[in-house]
C-alpha cells in the first residue's frame, strides 16, 4: 500500500460487518437496512433488466431518465433547479460521487475541511487526491453535538480549497439548521471556497428539517450536492448516487468519474428513476418508521446505562460508554460480540484527534424492530 493510504487499511464497516458473520452478533455495525426496498421499485429493476435497458455501458453521465427524475427531485423537495442535460451526474453510489468531487477539484496541498467526527472516506479520498484534512470537531454540548463556528472560520486559511459537509451527520445524527448553514455559506463566499455537501440522509431527519446548503445566498454555483438512493431507498447494495452542481463543476466530476468506473449499474438507474418519483407517503413513511426505530434504540440504550445523544436525523444514534465505567470504544467494541452477541462502531475512528472519540461507541438503528428489541435485551445484561 502507498504511502498515501498506508493508514488506511481496511475499513472498520467491513471489518466489524465480518466480525459480526463469524460471531453469530446482531449487527448494529455498518449502516444497511436488514428490510429492502419497495417491491415495485425492484420489480422495476427486474423490467429493466428483462426489455435490456441499461444491460450495455449507459451513458457517461447516467441514464436521461434519472438525470431527469433527480433534477425535479431537487426541485420537488428542495426548490432547486437543475439542468438534468448539464447539471446532474449519475455516480456509483455516495463513495464514488465524494471520491471524483475531490480528485477532480482538489489540488496537492490543498487544504480540505471535514466535520470530525466525519465519514471515513472522507479522509482516504482527500488522501488520494493529495490534500490535506483540516478536522473542525462537533463537540458534544449538553447532550447535543454542535459546531462551533468560530473553530471554522479559523480552520480556513490560504491554502484551503473546499469544505466537505454533511448534513444530516454520520455518526452524530446532528442536522444542521438554518442559523449554522447560513453562516457557512457566507463564509463560503467571502473566502472564494467550494462546498461538497454530503446530504445522503437528506429524507432522514427526524426533528427539524434538511436544508441544502445549495439554497443558500452565493451557493448555488459553488456547491457540489451528493446524494444516493442506498439510504433513501434502502438499496444499498445497488450504489447508485449523484451530483447537482453548477455545469462547470458536473463537468470537472465527471472527467475523474469517466477514469474511476467511467458508468455503473444501468438497470437499476432506470429503476431509481421511478422510485425518486414515489409520492410523498413513500418519503413520509420511510422516515416515520426510522424515527419510531431511533426511539426504541435510544430508549433501550438510556435505559441500559448508556449516555445517548438523540440523533436529529440519519441511521445513528452515538453514544457514550463512560457511565457503564468504560472509557475505550475500541476495545468496547472488539469485546462487545463475546459479551453479548452485539456488533457497533467505535466512533475514534472517525476522528483524527482520536482521544476525543474514544468514549463513544455509533449504533446502527435501520434494522427490524424485533431485531433492536432483542439488541436492547441483549445490552441491558451489560451492567
Ligand atoms: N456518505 C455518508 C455520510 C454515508 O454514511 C455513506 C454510507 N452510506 C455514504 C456517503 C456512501 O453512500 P453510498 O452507499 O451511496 O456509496
Ligand atoms: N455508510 C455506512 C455506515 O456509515 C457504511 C458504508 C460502507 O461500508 N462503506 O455505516
């Protein structure tokens, strides 16, 4: 392994997900449903596939139909207008969208801004793409995480190139507001800096609302938006993601997206096109059934001697081991099977200043009520 990737060997999603296999645990680990999709959006797949539409290389930028259908998603749900010939790219999932955005935009020695704690592709992608990460940390406040923006204003320098955000946040479940985005956007635009936002959870929000950063004053040209329809369709599996932005920066995506997989996934692109066009109930549903999911977990885990912050959004909920008397999620983690068949991710894996990560251990809730119930059984053994 280069040097570039040395210290990142293999991903703790991967690592736990296996650890759960072969020891038989409940997997609140890696975040993917344990229930697919909606029927007819796979049976939507299976036409697909059978009248041989998207069976050869779909186009570059992805089929025209969900270019389309992503387009007035944006502005069904977001009020955003996109041009779905020159400002929307079709990718292999999230990863991808994030991994061309950054080799495609950022140069070597630039300086990337990362929530931390912050997803873990985040730091191998800005690595790849030769930049540096500047971690601004979301501290957790009186039960709450929050980003304190005078830490960002004071990580930009010079040398900064863009900001990567997230919102609604893995692994915090914190969502940003109208108040905290603003300020971001006018920091933005004064200091001439792109934003990447990751809004893969955008119909996860479970108090409050999801704002694009993109809607905000000087934005709209300056904004890479990912999405993906592994979390908002429980299809995770079928890694189909996208990009709106302003044509130039689709364009500057798209010539590092051409060389990572040039295109993916043709049938199912024609499948997510309808399934972006679900009415409402379908939208309203999926987050109502994960927020009623997020109360049970945090219920069980309140009540078995964790300290819980109440994810606002997302499939997670974080939470602070120290009150059971232990103070090292990793090793919390890599005893938790043997002690009571229950797989979860220590977040310090998530920082760079892996000291302030150490006590908090993220649970995945995106899973059968059954299967929380007995993890919640389960759990409360532990004290
Ligand atoms: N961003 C975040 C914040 C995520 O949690 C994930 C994991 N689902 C991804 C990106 C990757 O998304 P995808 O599966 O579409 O590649
Ligand atoms: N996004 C998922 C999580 O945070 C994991 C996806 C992956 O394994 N790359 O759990």
């Amino acid at each position: 392994l280069n040097r570039r990737l040395a210290e990142f060997g293999t991903t703790i999603f991967a690592e736990m997900s296996a650890l759960a296999a072969a020891t038989g645990s409940i997997n609140l680990g890696q975040g993917f449903p344990d229930t697919d999709g909606p029927e007819e959006i796979r049976e939507a797949a299976v036409r697909a596939l059978r009248d041989g539409r998207g069976n050869q290389y779909p186009p570059g930028p992805g089929v025209p139909e969900l270019r389309t259908a992503v387009a007035e998603h944006q502005r069904r749900f977001h009020g955003l207008s996109f041009d779905p010939d020159t400002e929307v790219l079709i990718t292999a999932g999230a990863t991808e969208a994030i991994a061309a955005a950054l080799l495609a935009l950022v140069e070597p020695g630039d300086e990337v801004i990362a929530l931390e704690p912050y997803y873990d592709s985040y730091a191998a992608c800005i690595a790849m793409a030769g930049g540096r990460r500047v971690p601004v940390t979301l501290r957790p406040v009186d039960g709450v995480y929050r980003l304190d923006l005078d830490e960002l204003r004071d990580a930009v320098t010079d040398r900064t190139r863009l900001i990567l955000l997230n919102t609604p946040h893995n692994p915090t479940g914190t969502v940003l507001g109208r108040e905290q985005l603003a300020a971001i956007a006018e920091l933005a635009v004064e200091r001439d800096l792109l934003v990447v936002s990751d809004e893969v959870y955008e119909h996860l929000v479970f108090d409050g609302e999801h704002l694009p950063i993109a809607s905000f004053p000087g934005m709209r040209e300056r904004t890479i938006t990912i999405s993906s329809a592994g979390k908002t369709f429980s299809f995770t599996g079928w890694k189909v993601g996208w990009i709106t932005a302003a044509p130039a920066l689709v364009s500057a995506v798209r010539s590092a997206k051409q060389y990572l997989t040039y295109v993916s996934a043709g049938p199912f692109q024609y499948a997510i096109a309808e399934a972006l066009r679900l009415p409402d109930s379908y939208f309203d549903g999926l987050r109502d059934e994960l927020r009623a999911k997020r109360d049970l977990l945090s219920t069980g885990l309140t009540d078995a001697g964790f300290a819980v912050y109440r994810p606002a959004g997302t499939y997670f909920v974080t939470t602070d081991i120290r009150p059971l008397g232990e103070s090292d999620g990793f090793a919390f983690c890599r005893t938790l099977p043997e002690r009571c068949g229950v797989v979860t991710i220590p977040n310090a894996v998530f920082y760079d200043h892996r000291e302030q990560g150490a006590p908090f251990v993220r649970f995945a809730f995106c899973k059968r009520e059954s299967v929380l119930k007995e993890a919640v059984e389960r759990l409360s053994k532990l004290r």
